[in-house]
C-alpha cells in the first residue's frame, strides 16, 4: 500500500513522539499529533510551535493567541505555585492586583503593563498573601490596603431601572453556581416552599463583580437615591438562605445606606387567585398597624424626610368583611371600572400605567407597606413588602423575612378557615405562634424580635428619633441571637 494513505504506518513527530500516521498532521514537511501537538480552529490546524497559539492556564488547553478575551496574568497550578499565562478575562472571576506588590521574583521576563496587573482567582491573593484596598477592589500589600468604601463604580454590563433587562450574566452565572453548591442554612422548611427576593437601597459604595455572582446581588439604578439599588435573583429554600446570607455580608462591607434607602421584600411562589387575594388583602389590613408599630414612627409619611411617600397604609375599602376582588383591583388600577371594563384575569395584563412594564414610579398604588401591583398585573405573580429600613444585618433581614413569609403562609393556609369575628382578634403575633407552632423555639423568637423592635421604636420616637436614624446607626453591630448563632437560620 501506497505510505501516504497507509493510516496505520508509524511515524515519528515533530517533537519525537511516536504516532499512526492516521493520527497526525502533515504540516511544512512535519508530522503533529492532532489535538496534541496541533490543534483546529475556524478550519485551519496550527501548529503549538507555529507562534499562533499559547497555553489557557485556566484550562490546559491551547488556544488562538490573537483571542481577544485573554489576558494575561498569574494563576495557581495544581501543585499550588504561581504561575504566569492567559486565561479567558471574567468580570466575574478575575482579580486586579497592584504590580508593585507582586514578589520581584515573580516579575522577570513578565508582561505586564501599568500599575495593574490580574489574577485569574482570588486563589493568587490568597496565596501572596494580599489584602483588597475596599475603595478600589484591587490587592496590594496589607499596609497598603484601604477599609474605606468606593464612592462609586461603573459596571461592564447594562445597569439601568429593570431587573428584568440587568444582568443576564450575573443571573445565568449565579444558577450554575447554585447547581454546584451544597445547601447549609436551617429551618428552610418553614417557610413552606415561598420563593423570595430583596432591594437593597445603597447610598455609596461599589460591589466588584467578583462578589456579585455567589450573592446572587444585580445593581440597578432607583432614581429616589443616589447609589446602587441590590436586587437579588429569585431565591428559594436552603440554599436561597444561604445566598441572602452571602448578599448581606457583601453588602455590609462595600456598601453605605442613610434614612433615605429602604429593603424591600418580594414574595413569589403563592397561590394566584381572586379568593387568596381579598384573604391576602384582609389578613394585611388587620395586621397593618402591628406592622407600622415595629418600624420608625416617621414611616407612613415618608415625604417628611425624603420628599415622597413610599409607604403609605393601604386605603379603607369599605367594611372588611365585605372586601371584594373588584373593589381591590379596580383600586390597584387607578381606575374605578377597570374589573368591569378591561380585567381579564389575574396576572394577565400589565398596569395600565405601565403597559410596557418600564415605567414603574407612575404607578402610585406600589407606594404602600404591601404592594399588591405585581401580584395582579405581573406575570411574577409575587407581593412586595415596601416597610423595612434600610438594613445589611443578616439577623434583621432573616427575621424579616421569616415574618413576611408567616404572613402569606397564614394566608395561605389558615386564613380560610377563619371567621370573621376571629379575624377580628388577628395580630402579628398570632400568626407567628400559628404558622411557626410546630417548632415553639422558631415562633417565641419570632415573638420576641417583633416586641423588642415595638419597644425600641416606642424608645426612639420618645427620644426624638421619628425617622429611624438610631436603627440605621446601629445596623452593623446589631445582634439578635438564636441558640447563640448570628441567625435563625445559622449553621455554623
């Protein structure tokens, strides 16, 4: 048989190795092991020794070195040392290090240009043994390194006023992450399979995107305040504690917040229907001034302080008992024959004062404690909790969060089997010791938080402090411990 088609015959390559000829590349009068010693792209094979290819550090694997999404920078290899080389450039992954405090052993024949450098992972500053200058987000030697807060940043992506236009990215990275992780965070069950999301309101500072993916955090832009707003993807279950457990510590170490921001909560995940509707309308008129009764006096007339109303109690309707669907949706719209004339079904139709769900300060109906807007006019189908104060502290966030979920969970479960005249005699403690019961030590806690912050809100208000300033003030060293962990749902 002729030796150039004769696939089987032994050849030796360009570098020495041994190979069927069936298994090489003939290339300027050489033999390379294909996927070896020569590699396709777009078509054409390239030789590792031709100059057009380098070495993914990330990876092992060769590349086109004309990639305009390499860098070049360090890693650490499998045996744990530095090393040099391009890996793929990731908003999300790469870290910047200050190039005067890279060890000079490290910086011969390097490439490096600027006063910047990147590492491929946070695993080449562990290893330096770097600190992160917080203003910045770059590495450097500790006693170079600032702990003071970036007054602002500019992200790589669309940052603008939607969630649902923002960070594509950050929420495709942010579910592959969730793929991989373990769930940790106790007592998820109790919270009866609820999804949930938070706005967190920012005055300064600057979240790396590094640290956005594993907290599951998307900046937008909220034209009432002059930071980021935080929003985090849907969450649910364990391992959603855990990330809004991650979100709060990001939050509390590069973020700053004043009287003018607020944490709002969004719950998903619940019935939709005209009948869980009014028992959700109810239930939250009734426990509506509990509810103000735990936050700053000040809260139901924001525009004292900050030029708008935001917060409003939800209007009276007429007799409680006799609440209609219509009554609360025509009033949601805006328009008074809106269920008569244009209504098609819960969830079906955007406001209509927002028609292109882009518009959403020129509906008036969101600025109250409990928004219903998105639970009847968006797909998301989710209620909204506008009340809380400005906060990043983990235990007032988890707390909160369990209160709110008792709420719809109540609504959801034992609000129908209630009469009126119980109704009647319905508070935010009840709920608690109802929906939490099964688990005494969860539900007396609950309890508990709710009459501490009833007694420091009427302590504030007596001290002057109608806005919530002494909270605020005091969000970092705050502590309201369960079994002598940070959190209810703490697992360490």
């Amino acid at each position: 048989m002729d030796k150039k088609v004769d696939l089987n015959r032994i050849v030796t390559t360009f570098f020495g190795q041994t190979a069927k000829r069936g298994e090489c590349r003939s290339i300027q009068n050489a033999f390379y092991k294909m996927n070896e010693e020569c590699f396709k792209f777009n078509g054409r094979w390239y030789r590792i020794n031709s100059g057009f290819l380098i070495k993914n550090i990330e990876t092992d694997t060769w590349v086109l070195k004309d990639d305009p999404t390499l860098i070049y920078g360090l890693g650490v290899d499998t045996k744990g040392e530095i090393i040099k080389g391009y890996f793929r450039k990731s908003i999300f992954k790469n870290v910047p290090i200050d190039v005067g405090s890279i060890p000079e052993e490290l910086m011969k024949d390097i490439k490096f240009s600027g006063r910047t450098a990147y590492a491929l992972n946070l695993d080449v500053v562990k290893k330096l043994g770097l600190k992160e200058d917080i203003s910045t987000g770059i590495f450097m030697l500790p006693r170079l390194a600032s702990r003071r807060i970036a007054i602002g940043g500019n992200y790589g992506f669309v940052v603008d006023y939607s969630f649902e236009s923002s960070g594509d990215a950050i929420k495709e990275a942010f579910y592959e992450y969730l793929k991989k992780s373990t769930g940790r965070s106790n007592y998820a069950e109790l919270l009866g399979g609820v999804s949930f999301g938070l706005e967190f309101e920012t005055t300064d500072g600057y979240i790396h995107p590094r640290y956005l993916v594993k907290s599951g955090l998307i900046p937008l832009r909220d034209g009432s305040i002059s930071g980021f707003e935080y929003v985090t993807c849907p969450l649910q279950g364990t391992k959603g504690l855990d990330t809004l457990l991650r979100a709060t510590k990001v939050l509390t170490k590069y973020t700053a917040k004043n009287i003018s921001c607020s944490l709002h909560l969004h719950i998903g995940n619940i019935p939709v229907s005209e009948k869980f509707l009014v028992d959700y309308w109810k239930v939250c008129k009734l426990v509506e001034k509990d509810i103000f009764s735990i936050f700053p006096k000040a809260m139901s007339n924001t525009s004292s302080y900050k030029g708008h109303d935001y917060c409003n109690y939800l209007p009276n309707l007429g007799a409680l008992s006799s609440t209609t669907a219509r009554q609360i949706i025509n009033w949601a719209s805006g328009k008074d024959s809106y269920y008569e004339t244009t209504y098609s079904g819960l969830t079906r139709k955007p406001h209509p004062n927002d028609t292109d769900n882009n518009r959403k300060w020129n509906v008036m109906q969101r600025y109250v404690w409990n928004n219903i807007v998105p639970y009847i006019f968006s797909k998301r189908g989710t209620v909204e909790f506008r009340i809380h104060t400005a906060s990043t502290n983990p235990a007032k966030v988890i707390n909160w969060l369990f209160i709110c979920a008792g709420i719809v969970n109540f609504v959801k479960t034992y609000a129908p089997s209630y009469s009126d005249e119980a109704m009647k005699k319905l508070n935010l403690n009840t709920i608690m010791n109802v929906v939490y019961g099964r688990d005494r030590e969860v539900a007396d806690y609950l309890n508990k938080y709710i009459d501490f912050r009833r007694d420091f809100m009427n302590q504030s208000y007596e001290s002057g402090d109608k806005v919530g300033s002494l909270e605020i003030a005091n969000d970092l060293d705050f502590e309201f411990k369960f079994k002598g962990k940070e959190t209810l749902v703490s697992n360490e």
